[in-house]
C-alpha cells in the first residue's frame, strides 16, 4: 500500500509518497480544481491519502476519495505535538503525516458521509 501526504495550502499542496517504507517526493499540486482532479487520477486505486484539517481540506477529500481507498484527515494540532520538528518544510510535513499513518499514529478528524 502506497501512502501519499499531502501538505495542503491555500493555493498548492505538497505530495510526498510512502512506498517500502521509503518516502519520495512527487511535487507540488495546484490547488484548482483541475489541477487537484488531475494529480488524483495519477493515484493509485490501493492508495491512502493523508491531509490536515485546513481551511479547503474538505474540497480535497471531495476531489480525492473516489480516486484512492481512503482519505485521512488529520487534526493538526495533535499532529504538530507528536511530531515537533526542528527544520520544518512542507515536503517534511508531507513525509510526516505519511508516516505518523503508517505506524498507526495519526491522530484523524472525523469526516461525516454525504448523507450526514
């Protein structure tokens, strides 16, 4: 299973993914619509996506979730707790949420169904 972090912004997003325990950068995406729409056909259908709760986290979940198994979205404040880092970059943040939900340490924001 490949996990992709992606450190959301307002106008870009930065993706990392974790594959074989070993992260890679795959760069910045647009946050607009298209753009968003076509980094998530690039993804893989086994694929889990990790974001934080930002302003537009939901628009990425609404974009992403048909594309991948599943999107995570994780509570930024418990994030930033378990994981203080001393340089801290947008591709670090990235790997960070990759990995913190690969070892079952991600603390998630509960998401309601459409129907909710």
């Amino acid at each position: 299973m490949r996990i992709i972090g992606l450190d959301i912004h307002r106008v870009f997003a930065e993706a990392v993914v974790l594959e074989d325990g070993t992260a890679r950068r795959l760069g910045r995406v647009d946050m607009t619509r298209e753009k968003l729409s076509a980094f998530a056909v690039t993804l893989l259908p086994t694929d889990h996506v990790v974001v934080e709760a930002t302003g537009n986290a939901a628009a990425v979940v609404e974009i992403l979730t048909p594309q991948v198994a599943r999107v995570v979205v994780a509570n930024p404040l418990q994030v930033h707790l378990i994981a203080r880092a001393k340089t801290k970059t947008d591709k670090i943040d990235a790997r960070v949420l990759a990995q913190l939900y690969a070892a079952g340490f991600l603390p998630e924001v509960w998401i309601p169904d459409a129907a909710t």
